[in-house]
C-alpha cells in the first residue's frame, strides 16, 4: 500500500492510524531501503514564499528539487550546499524532492566551504510517530529561540518524523567560476595541494581528486574570479604546473554526482574523515576505484561486492555510510554512548518505532 | 522575573555537598563562602540577582565528570557558566544550585592548519581562538560583541552570533565537535576533526541548547584562513524605512557583504557624544563591509554604494585607510557602552524577516512612546537580528516592569512578523514566558522531550528557556 497525502493534516492522520512501519519517500531516488507501507510526500509540493531580498525561501517537502533550484536562479540566486543527485548512482527515475534533501543531509562538493544542507536550514514543519504535528526553527537566518531540533531533523532520514515543510536560507548565485587543476599528483600530494588552497584566502570552493586531475574551483565575480585562480596557480606552483579551466560546471556535476562510478559494479560507500588521514586510508582500501572530495574529508570509494570497510578503518575517526550495496548496516554503527541517546530521541519522537524502522539503528 | 522556590531539603544540606565537591577537586575550587559566592549572583542581565549555593571552577573533564556525577547523585541542580555574559540570564543560580564554572579550562589542545581546527578547553575566551591561530594567517569566526570576555562554552550553549554571520554563519556552522559531560557524570564525544555525523546531528541539537543538556568541556572550532583585506563604507539616511529598503537592494544585487549594520537616530547620537567615531547627523545610518583583494573590494564596494545612491543618502562615506575603516566600526562597537551612558538598558534581540525591517522600526517608535521609554537600534540588518536598546532607570520604581513589558511587545510584534524571539542571546530567563507566543503547546513538548533524554532528572539549568509552567511537573519529579 502506497500513502500519499496531500497536505499536513493528511500527513497527520496517516501517521496516526498506521498500524505498523512506514517506509518514507520523496520520489524515492535515494533507495530508503526498509520495511512497511510507503509513505510518500510528493503529493505535498509547491514554494509557499521567496523572498529574494531576505535570502529566503520556503516549500513544502514533496517540491521537485529542480523546481526550487528554477525559481532560485531566476532571482540570481542558488541554495549554498550543492545537493547531490542519487539517481545516476543508484539507477533510480523520478524527481528529487527538497524533502528528501533535507531527511538525508544531501551535500555536494561546495559542503567544504558554504557547510552541509543542515546548515542553510533554518526551519522545518514535521509530523512526528504520534501523528503530532510540529515546527522548529522558522523562516529567519539567526534563530536561537528554543533547541535546534531543525538540525537534528536533517539527517534524520525520516526517523524522528515526517518533514512536511522546509526553510532555507539562499544565496547569490555566481556570476562565473573557473576551475585550477594539477595533474599527476598521489593522493598524498594531492590533499597536501588542496588543504594549501582551502587554507589560502582565495575562496576555494571545490577541492576534488580524482587520481589523475586535481581540481579546484573558484567562484564570483569574473575580475575576482580571473585573480584569484592566477593566484592559486601560482601558490601551487610547488606541486606542479597549474592549468585553468574557464567552464567547469560539467566536472564539479560529476564529482557532485559520483559520474566515474555511475556503470561500474561494486558496492559504493561513502567515508567522512580527516582529510590528512585520507590517503593512508585509501592506501590499505582495496578499492576499485576512489574520488576524493571536500579536500581529501569525504572519500568515495568503489569497492568489491561486500567488502567490509568499516573494518578496515581502525582507529581512524570518523564514518562509512554504504550507499549503493546490501550486507551492511547502512550507516556506521554509533558507538556507546551515542547509540543510548539517539536510541532514546527515537523513542520520543516515534514511541511506535514505526518511521523508516531499522533504517539508521 | 519568578524564579522556583529552592530546595530546603538541598539547603540544608549546603555542608555534606560542599564536602563530597571539595574532595574531588583541588583546594580552592570549590568557593563556598556567601562573600565570594556572591561573585556568581548574576550574569549580563544584572537586573536579576541570587547567590548560589556554591561555585566549583574545575580544571579538566574528569573533574567536570566528578562533580556532576556528585550532583546527580545528591539531586542538586547544576547552573553551567562561561564567562558570564549572558545578556539572557543563561548563567542565573538559583539558591539551592551549583555553579559550574569553566573559566580555568582554557587551554589550546591541538592546532591543525592543513585540517583547519583547532581543538580548545571550553573556557577559553572566543578572541583568544583566534589569537591562537591569527600568526598563522587563520581566524575563528563567530564575534559576539563580547568575544574578548565571552567564553566559547557559552557561545556554544547559546550557538551565539556576532557582526559578521551573515557571510560565516554562528556558532553552530564552525562547530565540529564536543566532548561533554552529561549530568550523571557521563563523558561523550560528538563528531570531531570529520565533517557531518554518521547518525543523528547531536552536535547541531547541543548547540544552543543553553547548558540544559550537559557541560561542554572541548570544542573542536573551524578556522578560516584571513581574508586578504577588508573595508567598510558608511551610508547614511534621512529615515530608517529608506535604510531599510537599501538593505534588501544590496542583497538582492547578488554581493555579500560580510556585515551589514543598522543604527538609528538615537545610537547615532549617543555614540558620537560618547566615542565621536565623526557620524552623520542623520535618521538611520548602515555600515557595509566586504572582503577580498583591494581589486575585489573596489569592484564590490562600487556596485554597493551605486545602489545606495539611489536612495538619496544624505552621505556616502567609503573608508580610504585603516584609520578610517576603524573609526567608522569605533561606533558600532561603542554603540552598547553610549548608550549605557544614557541611562540603564535592556537589550533586547529578536530577529525579524529583512523585508519587515520598516514597519518593525516604525512600530518601536510608536511603542517607544506610548510606554515613554526611550529606546535606539542598532543591530545586524543582513540576517534581521535586531538589538533595540530600551532605557530605562533602575532606581525609578516600576520602570524596570515597565522595560520588560515594553521589551515583550517588541519580542511579540517580531514573532507576529515571521520572526523569532531570540536571534544570538538566547532565552535564558529573559524570554522563558514568552516562548508560547512562538511555539504550541506540543512543540514545546517535543523540545522538553529531548531534555528528558539528556537530563532525565531536569537538573541541569532547569529553570531556562521553557516557561516555569511547562516544566514544573518535570521539575518536582527530580
């Protein structure tokens, strides 16, 4: 059975007389791979205000992703984080919705320096496992008033609650961007090149390796933009000869997008670290293929069907979501005593435990 | 402001936990004597007074752990303390609690330029971040007026912002992760040197929960390489809706600049009687500055201040020099201290939608004399954050009432306009009662929800940010 309420109040009562797990979608184009009926939010779509001068914009949670991202560029304006397209990825069809965006925290290679989806999120409307409608947060860029439950929603890939209705703070969209790429570099030569671009003052905004090209954007006004990549050329000079590309907007969608790994076979996982730890990582992988992005800080790496790389991560920190595969938890188990508290919220917000059951512990 | 009644039962027991505190700290960290704990009756909000039970400054985590496990144990509430500059009565005791101040954790742990972090000991003063770091070109950048006094655990607690957030954001986007002790003695550690947690974001929902839900003792903070220069420009206005309107045509022309300031005729005046920064006489006055190369600069400051020609500006003054650039900020930055001049204030600091800033400002006005009350602002027009200063005169009976009535108006009309009541301060006891205006019933309840996970026992500042009703229940079952 397939729910599809068209607004909040349906949302509600379908949440309330579900009598057992609901597996919540947008369009589904990001795999929530779990048990029970659907759920889906696309029947609740549509921008309920834009207000360009304020740097705001507020939707409902099934709005196509594309359909905000029109309306923001008509404005000359953009969402900051660069969400991530899953589709060419998983194989999946249909329209991302800003609503799955927000569930699942989906950020692109901008992440590194305009901060995750969950940073330009100012405010969420949500239907708990009650059934209880609530809000967090509002339609204002500098909010402290109560707890930040709009960050902990973002990310919470439906199981604290159903979002029905996002805030966002926008901002100008670029004039032009040009991109500095190094070819030929290690991975460990590669993310010394790029903690040296993040850690100048030029505004790195990309910072990806592929193995072959390291690359690196800049974005803004086109005097600025022309300045600042000869600058960069020249800072890096130490690890090779720099060339500039003045239209990269269809490299930084593939490293967006993962494009290398769209056809290839094996299992795709996602590891968040230390950028500096990176390369020794990759190094004891046995990975098919890798990308690096956010400066060495977010891996994704190509593996052999069920290989284990939580296991192969020790003591480094951080984590490994498994995002195109099956074996595994799909996202890294917490440790105590994180899983109790995150256990515990799960257990106010969805006493039932009936939202995405299992899905994240 | 009501506060709940103390605990007899922990009064009376002042000796026994002075004790158990005192033999798992070192000497003198426990302060219990009513002439030196009356050092800890108060915060920024001085309006408001009352002497803890005790104070205990311990040194590192471990010792954060023992006390509250103490606490915990013998049910006394534990109020969390920075550095005391709460504007929001976030650090207020109440009698029968402990003060749990950070101010000797303040060491530097770890500097990483090529991961750009830093790690630091939660009591050390926002500044002095980055006075860690600034050799190396590098700067941490919320600034919360009080950033060379404020500590970062309190700008943690309240996810405090600053001049500049429009461009970086607050606390909360430059915080990478915690160590924090929970009130039963617990130590966790949330995210790190990584970017994003592998499960839910208790990084995000610890920040800004105003030391309800543990004791912050590390912080891992992002640093920022220094921009290569930066520059302001000073434009003034014959009236505030006109400075207003030029707000929202300088965001919408596709620049950021990394501040925007907003003043008014009655900050205007006061400031330049007590700093003489050399401002306009004017109605309403905007400080706008950008960052970049001085090529950058030039080419952003342009398309600002053609924008701010078309809205006749009574003066239009870019900053030539250092000197210049400093004097126009001398103002800003002296803004609170002229005004404190004048008389007493409350500050208050809601935030409001930009394109609402006209109406807002003229509905102040109106207010302003029907209570009688003075009042001047002067806030952060790029995000909306206002701060109107509403004078008032301690000594007078009733004028404090008469302020804090006045002060909820301006709070309500903000919520009635699609804002909030607190952009950067926090809620503290300050908007404890209003914070049904802004929320239900139930979404208050989901927040008080989140607290019974972190503090079951509600003794961590119990007596914060929600209103006394809706947490009394809560309260009693300790």
């Amino acid at each position: 059975m397939t729910l599809k309420p068209s607004d909040e109040k349906q949302l509600s009562e379908a949440i309330a007389a579900a009598k057992g797990p609901l597996r919540i979608v947008g369009n589904g184009t990001r795999d929530v791979l779990c048990d029970g009926d659907m759920l889906s939010t696309a029947a609740m779509s549509g921008i309920s205000l834009y207000d360009p001068g304020a740097l705001t914009i507020v939707a409902a949670a099934g709005t196509p992703l594309a359909e905000i991202e029109a309306a923001l560029k008509a404005q000359g304006q953009r969402l900051p984080f660069e969400p991530m397209d899953h589709r060419g990825l998983l194989g999946t069809t249909g329209a991302p919705t800003i609503g799955g965006v927000v569930a699942a925290n989906i950020s692109g290679p901008r992440r590194v320096q305009a901060g995750a989806c969950r940073d330009s999120l100012i405010g969420v409307r949500f239907v708990d496992g009650r059934g209880e409608v609530l809000k967090n947060g509002g339609r204002v860029m500098k909010n402290v008033t109560g707890y930040d439950l709009v960050k902990l929603m973002a990310g919470a890939h439906g199981t604290l609650g159903v979002i029905s209705e996002v805030a966002f703070k926008v901002l100008p969209d670029v004039e032009t961007s040009a991109c500095v790429v190094l070819h030929g570099l290690s991975d460990g030569g590669a993310v010394a090149a790029m903690a040296a671009a993040l850690g100048s003052s030029f505004e790195v905004s990309g910072a990806a390796h592929d193995r072959t090209r390291t690359m690196l954007r800049i974005e803004g006004f086109s005097a600025s933009v022309a300045y600042r990549a000869e600058r960069l050329q020249g800072l890096l000079a130490e690890f090779g000869e720099a060339e500039i590309l003045q239209d990269s907007v269809k490299i930084w969608r593939e490293v967006r997008d993962v494009a290398p790994f769209h056809e290839a076979v094996g299992d795709v996982w996602r590891i968040s670290v230390k950028p500096s730890d990176a390369p020794q990582l990759v190094a004891g992988l046995g990975a098919n293929a890798v990308l690096f992005d956010w400066g060495g800080g977010l891996i994704w790496a190509l593996m052999p069907l069920g290989a284990d790389v939580r296991a192969k991560m020790g003591t480094v920190c951080g984590h490994a979501t498994l995002v195109r595969g099956t074996g595994f938890a799909r996202f890294q188990p917490e440790s105590e005593p994180l899983a109790t508290i995150s256990a515990g919220l799960r257990a106010q917000f969805d006493p039932r435990y009936i939202l995405n059951t299992g899905l994240m512990g | 402001m009501e506060m709940p009644i103390p605990d007899a039962e922990i009064l009376a027991k002042k000796a026994q936990i002075v004790v158990r505190l005192q033999s798992v700290l070192p000497k003198g960290a426990v302060i219990s004597d009513e002439a030196e704990t009356k050092a800890y009756e108060c915060d920024a909000l001085s309006a408001y007074r009352c002497p803890p039970l005790c104070a205990v400054l311990p040194s590192n985590t471990e010792e954060v752990s023992a006390v509250l496990k103490i606490c915990h144990e013998m049910g006394v509430p534990v109020v969390p303390r920075g550095s005391g500059t709460s504007l929001a009565g976030g650090a207020l005791p109440t009698a029968d609690s402990v003060i749990l101040g950070v101010s000797k954790m303040s060491d530097v742990l770890e500097t990483d330029y090529n991961n750009r972090f830093i790690r630091v000991q939660s009591g050390r003063t926002n500044l002095s971040v980055t006075g860690a770091v600034e050799e190396e070109g590098f700067f941490y950048a919320p600034d919360p007026s009080s950033q060379l006094a404020c500590a970062i655990a309190g700008n943690i607690a309240m996810n405090s912002g600053g001049a500049h957030c429009l461009k970086y954001g607050v606390t909360t986007n430059n915080l990478l992760g915690v160590v924090m002790v929970l009130m039963d003695g617990t130590v966790i550690e949330v995210g790190g040197a990584h970017l994003d947690a592998g499960g839910l974001d208790l990084l995000g929902l610890i920040c800004g929960s105003e030391g309800q839900l543990g004791v912050v003792t590390e912080a891992t903070l992002k640093i920022l390489p220094k921009p290569e220069g930066a520059r302001p420009v000073l434009i003034g206005f014959d009236s505030n809706e006109v400075a207003g309107e030029c707000v929202s045509d300088i965001i919408k022309a596709g620049v950021l600049p990394v501040a925007i300031e907003f003043m008014d005729r009655p900050c205007i005046e006061a400031t330049e009687a007590f700093a003489h920064p050399g401002y306009p006489d004017c109605e309403a006055l905007l400080i706008v500055e950008v960052e970049g190369s001085d090529a950058e600069i030039d080419a952003q400051l342009k398309v600002i201040m053609g924008i701010a020609a078309r809205h006749n500006p009574v003066e239009l003054r870019e900053s030539k020099s250092e000197e210049e650039s400093a004097k126009i900020w001398l103002g800003r930055k002296s803004a609170f201290g002229a005004m404190g001049q004048i008389n007493d204030y409350m500050c208050l600091d809601g935030t409001i939608p930009v394109s609402e800033l006209p109406y807002v400002l003229k509905r102040i006005g109106e207010m302003s004399k029907e209570y009688g009350l003075g009042v001047g602002n002067v806030f952060h027009a790029g995000d909306g954050n206002m701060h109107p200063l509403i004078l008032y005169d301690a000594n007078k009976l009733g004028d404090l009432e008469k302020c804090e009535a006045f002060g909820a108006d301006v709070l309500r009309l903000c919520v009635e306009v699609g804002g909030c009541l607190t952009g950067e301060h926090g809620v503290g006891i300050e908007k404890r009662d209003l914070m049904y205006d802004q929320f239900t019933a139930a979404d208050l309840e989901a927040q008080l929800r989140v607290k019974d996970v972190f503090d079951p026992k509600w003794l961590l500042n119990p007596a914060k940010v929600f209103p006394l009703d809706a947490t009394a229940e809560r309260r009693a079952s300790q």
